[in-house]
C-alpha cells in the first residue's frame, strides 16, 4: 500500500518551511532573529515546523509567502510524477526513505505491521526455522 496525497505535500511544505527559515538566517540583521531562524531551520527541515511557523515566517509574512508558494510547487510536482509514500511517519529529511519501494522505511512498515497477522498465518510460514 502506498500514500499519494498528504506525506508527499506534508514533505515538500516542510522542507518549503526550512528553506524559508534558512533564508531568514541569512538575511537578517538582527542577531536574535538569525539565531532564532537558524535553530528553527534545522527542526523544520527534519518534520517540526511549528517553531519556524510560528516563531519566524508568520512574523515576518514574506517568508510565510514564499514557503506556501515554494510547497505548492513541490506538491505540483509531487502529483505530476506521482510520488508515493509507502510508510507514515514525520514528513521530514530524515524520513526520505518513506519514499523509496522496498526502503528502509518500508521494511519497517512490514515488520512493524508482521505480528498482527493472524496466527495461522505464522504457522503457515517458516518464519523462524
């Protein structure tokens, strides 16, 4: 089974997010706002992009604007090559392999998903010999 429509967008806005946040820390003149933008960055690109949401791109709104428009894009293109995620998890860059068939991300899937098949089933494979 696979995912088309939310971790592929959830990916792209975050890492969208990031990039903002990272440009933020570049461009600013204020030391609070660079040191601020620079440790929200990184949680951003990794999955947490509420510290960037919240702390840096809603105040600042044209970082805000330039993350909607930079996921939108990415969602575009995500939906035009039909990306597929094939495990759930943290949208982040460290949780790329979600993407990958037969990843790492997606043996964990299975193995995680493997003790809840029926009894019968274990049986029927010689799982453990």
């Amino acid at each position: 089974d696979y995912e088309t429509a939310m971790m592929p967008g959830m990916f792209g806005a975050n890492i969208a997010h990031g990039g903002a946040t990272v440009a933020v820390a570049v461009k600013s003149k204020k030391p609070k706002m660079k040191q601020l933008a620079g440790s929200t960055a990184f949680t951003a690109v990794l999955g947490i992009t509420e510290p960037a949401l919240y702390g840096v791109t809603l105040k600042l709104k044209t970082p805000l604007l330039a993350a909607m428009i930079g996921g939108s894009i990415e969602a575009l293109f995500c939906g035009l090559t039909q990306v597929k995620a094939y495990a759930m998890g943290s949208t982040g860059l460290a949780s790329i392999a979600m993407f990958i068939v037969g990843g790492i991300a997606f043996q964990a899937q299975v193995f995680c998903h493997f003790p809840l098949t029926p009894s019968s089933l274990w049986q029927k494979l010689d799982f453990w010999q």
